[in-house]
C-alpha cells in the first residue's frame, strides 16, 4: 500500500508541477471544474424549486383540510354534538401543527434556494475572473513567442557586416566538405 501511495503522490507533484509550468492549462482545468460546479448549482436549484413547489401544494392541501375540519367542528357544536366537537377539534390541531411542520420545511427550502442563488453567483464571478485571467495569460503568452520568433540573432544586422560574411563563409565551407565526404562514402562503396 505505501507503495502505492508513494506512487500516487509522486503523480500528483509532478501534475502540479507541470500546471504551474503551463498556467494556461492549469486555468483551463479550473475553467472546467467552475462549469462543472455551475452545472450541479443549476440542478440542484432546479430540484429545490421542484421541492418547494410540491411543498406549497402540500400545504394549500393542508390548510384546506384544517379549513374542512374546522366547519365541521363548527358544524357539531351548532349541532350540539359534543361526542363529535373534541376529536374534531383534535384532528384539527393535528393538521395545524402539520401544516405548520410543512411550512418551516418550506421555509427552509426557501432559504436553501436564495444560499444556492448565491453560491452561483460566487461561481459566475470566480469563472469570469478565471476567464480574464486565461484571456490575460494567453495574450501574454502570444506575445512572448512573437517576441521570441522576431529576437532572432543576426535579425537587425547588416546583410553586408563583416560578421554575416564570416558565417557566410564558414556555412559554405562546412556544406562543401560534408560535400566531399559524401561522394568519398558514395565512390567506396
């Protein structure tokens, strides 16, 4: 198992080591990651509108049952039934602490809403901030192998210096021996 272990850490410092060397790649992957998240925010968002609306169908139910039984206590206390007014009565406070029960847990899915409202807003703004932040490093990046492509050796010089006439020289020199040596090895054989 250390072994493995080992392994695994080797492999995780030399992928970090590689992103810090290629920051463009490393803002790439936290791109991913950040559309990823925005993604699950997205559906968990959508899951907990689902959930609060299912919730406030249950308490409409509720409190049109709470609504029924309570005419009906009215009903047998007009009546006179008292046999019936008490557990009447008790059905409807058994439905009023229930409804009660469904509205704390819709209050609760409310708030769990607005938290991950806010979260994707974090996740919006760190993304853009990420995105900048890519768009920086590869304009950076641009410019440094435009540069490194036009700071050639040799690049503003002359055409007529003496240096250009040496290397001249000693380019035509080396392409006229390695000349020779390839009709020897071509007449050897």
């Amino acid at each position: 198992m250390g072994l493995f272990d080992d392994f695994n850490r080797f492999l995780e410092s030399r992928l970090e080591e590689f992103l810090r060397n290629n920051p463009h790649l490393e803002l790439e992957a936290l791109l991913e990651q950040l559309r990823e998240q925005e993604e699950d925010t997205l559906k968990l968002i959508a899951d907990l509108q689902l959930q609060e609306k299912r919730s406030q169908d249950e308490i409409l139910a509720t409190a049109q049952e709470i609504q029924r039984w309570h005419i009906r206590v009215e009903k047998a206390k007009t009546a006179g039934r008292q046999d019936l007014v008490a557990p009447a009565q008790e059905r409807e406070a058994a439905l009023l602490r229930e409804g009660n029960q469904r509205w704390g847990q819709m209050q609760g899915i409310k708030e769990r809403i607005t938290q991950a409202k806010e979260l994707m807003k974090r996740i919006q703004q760190r993304r853009q901030e990420v995105q900048a932040k890519a768009a920086d490093v590869a304009a950076n990046r641009t410019n440094y192998q435009t540069a490194q492509s036009f700071d050639t050796t040799g690049w503003n010089q002359n055409r007529n210096s003496k240096g250009a006439d040496d290397l001249e020289a000693t380019f035509q020199r080396w392409e006229t021996q390695d000349e020779l040596e390839q009709l020897k090895r071509n007449l050897g054989r």
